[in-house]
C-alpha cells in the first residue's frame, strides 16, 4: 500500500483523538501570521493535509475574509473539520495532488504533511505549490526537522505503524528556491514529546 494511504488509514482511525492531542496550536501561530500577513483581503486558500481542521480554524478566526479550500485523505479528518467549520468548503484529496485542482491560490498552507511525504515528494509538492500560486502569493510549511536519515516507520502498535519522513531545513529551503520562492519567515520550536523524546519544529513561510 501506498505510504500516504496507509497513513490516510491509521488518522481515519484516530481522527478524534488526533484532533483532541493536537487542539492546541499556539506555538505555530507567530508563523501563521506572518503568513496572513502576506495574503490580501477575500484570498483564495488552499490548505493541503487539513485534518481535523486546527490550523482552518487559527487562519479563519484571524482572517473571516479567507475564502478556505481544506483538503485531506482521512474521510474522519473532513468530517471533523466540516463540522468545526461549516463556512468552509473541505474536499478529500491526497496532497501530492493539488495541480488536479486547476485553480490557482493566493496562499496555501501545508501544516506537518512534509513527514509523510518523502524527499523527492517534497520537492515536487514545492514545485506544485510554486505553480498553483499566484504572483505575491505565500506558502506556509511546517515539519519536523531531524537528518533524513532518522526516517523510519513509526506507531503505537507493530500492527499500526505509518512511514515518518524527517526533513533538514536546508533542504526544505534549497527546494523553495530552486522553485522560485522566496523565504520571508523561518522559525524553529524545540521541545519534549510525550515520551521525552526531544523535537524540532521547523515553520517556513514564502512567498513566489
């Protein structure tokens, strides 16, 4: 099975419970807004591997003129996310595949779907991103960032284990630039995860 799909499955299952442990999104919201900052009044966003809808909620409740397109595999993310925002529209679609949308945004907005997307992935969800963009239009990422080589399948269970792609910044930056985007924000979040275990959030805004 496809590792997204297989990953689409195991939040599908969780979807509630996600939505729950990751209600809290505090520390990314000084890179969301400087992604805000850069979208005009009424933009058009495209907001890839939504989930239950946390990050909808933050840009919508900062900016109500947002017209917010979510997307997400996990039919239990969308149904969550359409309940806790029933003024925006939210459509199930793998992230890889935005271009199939033929529209183009004035922002779009990919919270934590770099981990389970490879390096080459990456790369060409970047290049997509550049070419669904208007011209000033701004891209936020978020990953966590650790040597690729850290990658490895992860989960509660031998049975429920999803493929954890780590990402180094640089890279995530050299694969902005060569796609003609400009980085006009970066932040990194440090800190302790459930079982001690220390990580690094990685928050990127650019614009094309």
């Amino acid at each position: 099975m496809d590792p997204g799909e297989q990953a689409a499955r195991f939040f599908d299952r969780y979807a509630a419970r996600y939505a729950s442990k990751y209600a809290d999104v505090g520390r990314y919201i000084p890179s969301l807004g400087a992604f805000l900052d850069l979208l005009p009044e009424g933009s058009d966003v495209l907001e890839l591997a939504c989930g239950p809808g946390n990050v909808s909620t933050v840009l919508l409740t900062r900016r109500p003129d947002l017209r917010l397109l979510g997307t997400d595999l996990a039919p239990a993310m969308l149904a969550i996310a359409r309940e806790q925002l029933p003024g925006a529209t939210f459509e199930r679609m793998d992230q890889r595949a935005m271009r199939t949308l033929g529209r183009r945004f004035h922002g779009i907005v990919c919270a934590f779907g770099l981990p389970y997307l490879n390096a080459t992935e990456v790369t060409a969800l970047i290049a997509d991103a550049a070419a669904v963009l208007r011209s000033g239009g701004a891209l936020y990422l978020s990953t966590m960032e650790e040597v690729p080589a850290r990658s490895a399948w992860e989960g509660p269970t031998e049975q429920e284990r999803i493929l954890m792609h780590y990402h180094a910044g640089a890279d995530v930056v050299r694969d902005l630039m060569n796609a003609g985007l400009q980085v006009r924000h970066t932040h990194r979040s440090s800190y302790a995860d459930a079982h001690g275990k220390p990580v690094t959030d990685l928050m990127l805004v650019a614009q094309r």
